[in-house]
C-alpha cells in the first residue's frame, strides 16, 4: 500500500496539485490490522516530511522494520523470519522513492490521515495469538483525524483474537477514537457469511462515522445496495468446531487485547470503552430468540458429526435467527428490538426485519 502512496504522491506533483493528500483507510479482520499498520507507516512519512528528516535515513520509516527487529531479537518459531530480508527490501524501496521525490524532484509531500474505519481488528499473526501486539505496531497513531472501531461481540474462537484502539480498560472514548460493540460472530460485522445481512448494521455506523470525520458516502447508492437495511438477521455461532476433538484449533473463549500489550480481558467480560454504554456480550444475551439457538454437542458426537448438524442452517452452525421482537420477560421495557437500542445508544436509525424467521 505505501507503494501505491508513493505513485499517488508523484501523480499529484505531476499534475501541480498542493493540496494536502487526504488520506482514509478501512479494514476488516487482518486487514485492519493492516490498515492499522500502514497508518503507523503515514504517520512516519508525516513526521519525516515536517521534520525536514532525510528520508534516506535508515531510521526514518521503521515501522515494518519493527517486524523484522522483533524476529531476530525473539527467535519466534512460528514466524518465517526468512521474511525479515523482504521488508528490509520493501523500506529501502520505499525510502529511496520518497527520497527521490523528495531530494531530486523537490516533491512537496504534504499528508493528512483523516479516517481509519476498523471492523474487528483480529491480527492473527502467526500460531501464537497473544504476542500480536509485541510483533506488530498497531496502535493507532496521534496524527490521525478520526479513528473508529466495530467489536464483535459474540465472536469466541481463542484464534481470533481482538485489538482494541485503546491502550487500556480504562481509556474512554473521544469525539474522535470511537470503540463500540455489536451483536455478531466476527463476519456478522465485517461481511463475508453466505446467509444473512447483519454486518450492514456495522457498516452503516461506519459510514456514520467516517462522515463525522468529513468522508463523503455516496447514500443513493448505499440505499441501493440496501446496505441501510437488514433483512436476515442471523447470528452465527463463532465456535463451530469441537473443543474435545484433536481437529480443534478454537474454542472459547476468545482475548481482547488492549493497544498497550499489557491488559487482555476475554470477550465475554468486555464492556466496551470506560463509561460507554456499548453493546457487549451480557446485554446482547436478551436480543437472542432462545427458541432458536441450535446447542450441537460437539465434544460428544465430534467434528464430523457437529459440521454435518450445523450444516443445515446454509453454512457453519447458525446460532440465532432473529434479533428478538421483544422481551417477553419484560413486557414493559421501552427498547423492545435491537433497532431500538441502536437508536437510543449509537444515534443510529437502521431497519431491522425483527419477524419470527423460524421454519
């Protein structure tokens, strides 16, 4: 991606262009950890070019050197530290075009990093999960305008871990670092399950954001999509293979991490940023239609046996059907739907189909 950046930069030097570059990133699952990631490298290029720093400079863009450093430093087994000759090519490469444009054209590089939209940040960098954060830079860094995150909330599997934007439990959210949960198995919020819509509820308070932050979103073509509705709410189990079984490789329950690597929580326990009233696992409990969560019992019929039961839903084991009409436990209770709360708690309107979705 920094490539990309750079033949942009020289596109617009070309072209006499002197506004600054604005520059947006998105990612879902380990693309937001590479979007984290390349933000860190922008803001790199960002203080080089203020500075007046020569790019050359060895030290000048260090963040996928980071990578490298680690590797050799910690032997880790389960990385191919062979890797660490490649991004020492990539940021040669890098540093001498930016030095290049830069020193030889007198190129004027003048960045903004506006907006980093994240769905559910699961690094997954090697076999090890909890070492992510000491292996990769992903903290989100100061030069950014806006930074926003969508947490799964009911994703459970131990090799998906999560990354939180904040450093620890006790950061609270800003006008512009936002962190807050949503009902749904990891792809329920970034998109990619064959059956069901319920990431549109997540990517439309992206689209929130990202406007709050200045982004333009094209809403006649959204609402052709139908992205600003959801027509299938079905949530899907994040823990489909067996935790007895030697074919198992997650189970619950999955770690959040926090940006500072020195806090981890597991997701059940996960309340959102301090003093938010965000969506976690406890209070997504009461949204679910009990009736319809299927319980295979995976550690007694094993692996086989529990993918073929759960193949009945259209896809891996389907753990809800619908985000409930109401609850009858508490007929009096103002929010009735998820639409509801997400109105009364995010500001955001979105039609949910709440219908009996049972066969």
């Amino acid at each position: 991606m920094a490539d990309y950046l750079v033949q942009y930069i020289e596109q617009m030097e070309d072209q006499g262009v002197t506004n600054p570059v604005e520059i947006d990133i998105v990612g879902f699952s380990r693309g937001a950890a590479e979007a984290r990631m390349f933000a860190n490298v922008v803001d790199d290029i960002i203080r080089v070019a203020q500075s007046g720093a020569d790019f050359s400079d060895p030290g000048s863009i260090d963040e996928l050197s980071y990578i490298y450093e680690y590797l050799r430093r910690e032997h880790d087994p389960y990385v191919d530290v062979n890797i660490g000759s490649a991004i020492e090519a990539d940021m040669n490469r890098l540093r001498a075009a930016l030095d290049y444009l830069t020193r030889d054209c007198n190129a004027r590089i003048d960045l903004n990093l506006n907006f980093i939209g994240l769905f559910d940040t699961v690094p997954h960098y090697g076999v090890r999960q909890r070492n992510d954060i000491q292996q990769l830079r992903l903290g989100i860094p100061a030069s950014a305008d806006y930074a926003a995150h969508a947490v799964a909330v009911n994703e459970h599997r131990s090799d998906f871990a999560g990354v939180s934007i904040h450093d620890a439990p006790t950061t609270a959210n800003s006008a512009t670092r936002i962190e807050r949960g949503f009902i749904g198995a990891h792809s329920d919020i970034g998109g990619g399950y064959a059956e069901g819509d319920l990431s549109d509820v997540a990517f439309m308070w992206m689209a929130q954001q990202a406007e709050s932050a200045g982004v333009e979103m094209d809403r006649g073509y959204i609402r052709r999509e139908l992205w600003d509705e959801v027509t299938n709410p079905i949530v899907h189990d994040s823990v489909d293979v067996c935790q007895s079984s030697l074919h198992c490789f997650s189970g619950p329950d999955r770690a959040f991490m926090f940006a500072n690597g020195n806090n981890v929580v597991n997701q059940q326990a996960w309340s959102g940023a301090a003093g938010d009233n965000s969506m976690d696992y406890a209070e997504s409990q009461p949204f679910f239609d009990q009736q319809f969560m299927e319980d295979v019992p995976c550690g007694v019929s094993g692996y086989s046996t529990c993918r073929e039961k759960g193949a009945g839903r259209g896809g891996n084991r389907t753990k809800v059907g619908a985000i409930i009409l109401e609850d009858e436990s508490n007929p009096t209770e103002a929010i009735d739907t998820y639409s509801e709360w997400l109105t009364a708690h995010y500001g955001l309107n979105i039609d949910i189909n709440h219908s009996d979705l049972r066969p």
